[in-house]
C-alpha cells in the first residue's frame, strides 16, 4: 500500500470525528475490495462514482435486549433498541460522518440504515451490504449465521457504511473466521430453518474466502415479519395468527398478509411507533456463542444477572442453554473423577 496516497491526517480525524458521534467502532473498508466482491448494482462504485473508501460505523445492541428475549419474557426491547429506535441513533451518525466528509471537499453518500427502495432488484437486500463493508473495513469476520461478528461485541451490533471519495487510508488485514467456534446455536434455534450450510454461501472478499450459511430471505421475511406462530414458541410475544406461506405471491398479496391477517397485537404496537419493527425474530442473533461470550468477557466478574442462561428454545420449552448445560455436565463428570 503506498501510503503517499492517502491523507494519513484526514484518516485519523475521521476516526476521532466517529467517536465523538458516539460510533462504537470505527473502520476504512477499501471501495476496490468491495467493488470485486459484491455484484452489480449493489457496489460502492455504483452509489458514487469515484469512490474510494467505505467508513464503517457500528451501535452496539445493549445485551439486556437480547437477553430479555433469549428467556422470551419481551421482544420491544430489542425491536426498538435493537431496530427501529436504533435506525434513528445509526441515521444520525451516517448524517453526521457525510457531513463531516462533504464539508472537507469529498463527496460522501448517506444511505439509510434501514429498508431497501421499492422495486429493488434484490427485494430483501439494501444498496450496500454494511455486513460486507464492517468485514472489509477488518472490525469483523462473518459466523455461520452471515452476520458480522466483532470481537468486541460478537453478533450483537448493527454497522453501516458511509462511501466517500475521501483518500482515507483502509484495513490492511481482514480477520479470519475464528470468532465463530462453529458451535451452531444459530442455525438450530431458528425456527423458520432459513440457514442452511448444504452447500454453504462462498463468499471471496480482500483475498479471504469466507463460508456461512445460505440464507432462505422468503422463509426468514415470513416468520420475522410475525407471520408465523413458530418464531417464538412459548413466549408471550409470539404472534396468535399463522399466516400460509405462498409461493411467487404479488406485492399486493403480501401487503394483505402484513395488513389484514397478522396477529392485531403486532399491527397495533407498530402503529403506535409509527415504525415497522415489532416483530422481528433475531434468534440468530440472540442465540449467538460469539455474541454471549463477548457479552460475559466486557461485564464484572462479580455479576451473576446472567448466570444461569436460561432460555426459550425453540420447541417452547424454558431450560438451561445447551452449550451451558454441557459445559456444567462436563465439569461436574470431571470433578467426580
Ligand atoms: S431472523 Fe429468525 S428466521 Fe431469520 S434467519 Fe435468523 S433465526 Fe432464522
Ligand atoms: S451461534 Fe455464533 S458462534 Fe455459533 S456457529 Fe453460529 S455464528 Fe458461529
């Protein structure tokens, strides 16, 4: 990397400007890398002409909202402050960091961290992946679940990217995949079973080949839009209503769905924050290793509020997790020894 042709100055204060916006972590994802790995339509180069960085911001996702919903006592709060309220506090920093980026001379674009524009060509998927950009940008690796994990936060955070003509200078390193242990907790527990590594998704991104699970986007779509009384089994939450799923169904039959048949208790509690979001399953998340463990290494060693791990599986029933249970089995083995 020839390090003439980056503004080193510039790097850093964008870096010191994204902390002080409150940005959890902060990364330059190189537009070249991504360019190769992302297809057409969906590329930096596509959103700007010219680009040449991605900056990578994340909020982390505050572990009592996942760990409320692993018990399944409450989904609000990771809907809210792990979605809907959390798009405005990411909207933020995007305005911000464009700002920031155009008042220096560069041309920077804002997408919004939520939603795909209508009549997309890929109808589940943004204009950028930010999970691409936060893997590219070396603040992550994927797991098997496809979602980027950190080593700071695991699974549990959201990212977006700003892509800019501003001559930041980028990662130099991508990290490998050894932050998922392989453990598999997010494929079992999801009860739409949407992810499958039969074969897995190849995913070639800054000279790193990445595997996870192939994601089925209708299948996840119908049980996370609330549509389907499987998605969390057992917990108060969880919709009343199952709705049939239906093969190359119109716009218009998919509006009804989401409009006239779904569980009125979800319906309700969207319109009262005028924000889609109520629903949302996240049990590929919440169910995490990666996002547990990193939770566990950043609290005290004297906090016990999640000690016990107890969680709503996905056949409804409230038990101890299993990779807790086996590691507590497999001490108590060795101690009669
Ligand atoms: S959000 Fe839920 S349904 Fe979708 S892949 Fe994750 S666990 Fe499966
Ligand atoms: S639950 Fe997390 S750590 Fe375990 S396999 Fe899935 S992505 Fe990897």
């Amino acid at each position: 990397m020839d390090e003439q042709q980056f503004d080193l100055e510039l790097t850093e204060r964008v870096k010191a400007y994204a902390k002080e916006i409150g940005s959890a972590l902060v990364g330059i994802a190189d537009a070249g890398i991504l360019n190769e790995a992302l297809e057409p339509d969906f590329r930096p180069e596509d959103l700007l002409p010219g680009c040449r960085c991605v900056v990578v911001l994340s909020l982390h996702i505050p572990d009592g909202a996942l760990e409320i919903m692993r018990r399944g006592k409450m989904n609000y709060s990771y809907n809210m402050f792990g979605y809907a309220y959390l798009n405005r506090e990411l909207d933020y920093l995007i305005y911000r960091m464009t700002m920031f980026l155009e008042n220096e001379g560069y041309a920077a674009m804002p997408i919004p961290a939520r939603g795909t524009q209508y009549g997309a060509r890929k109808p589940y998927f943004g204009p950028l992946s930010y999970r691409h950009c936060a893997v590219a940008a070396g603040l992550a690796t994927f797991g098997l679940n496809g979602l980027a994990l950190s080593p700071q936060f695991g699974s549990r955070q959201r990212f977006v990217g700003i892509p800019t003509t501003a001559p930041l200078k980028p990662a130099e390193k991508l990290m490998d995949q050894s932050l998922c242990d392989g453990c598999m907790e997010c494929i079992r527990n999801c009860p739409a079973h949407a992810l499958s590594l039969n074969p897995p998704h190849v995913c070639k991104l800054g000279g790193m080949t990445y595997r996870y699970a192939r994601c089925n986007q209708p299948a996840c779509t119908h049980v996370a839009r609330g549509l389907s009384t499987e998605v969390w089994k057992g917990a108060l939450f969880n919709p009343n209503v199952d709705v049939p799923v239906e093969e190359n169904q119109s716009r218009a039959g998919h509006y009804d769905d989401l409009w006239n048949k779904r569980d009125a208790r979800i319906r309700i509690s969207e319109h009262a924050e005028a924000t889609y979001g109520a629903t949302l399953c996240g049990r590929c998340m919440a169910f995490c290793t990666a996002g547990h463990d990193a939770m566990n290494r950043r609290m005290r060693q004297d906090q016990t509020a999640y000690q016990n791990d107890e969680v709503l599986h996905k056949d409804g029933t409230i038990h101890v997790a299993d990779r807790v249970a086996a590691l507590r089995k497999r001490s108590a083995q060795s101690e009669q020894k």
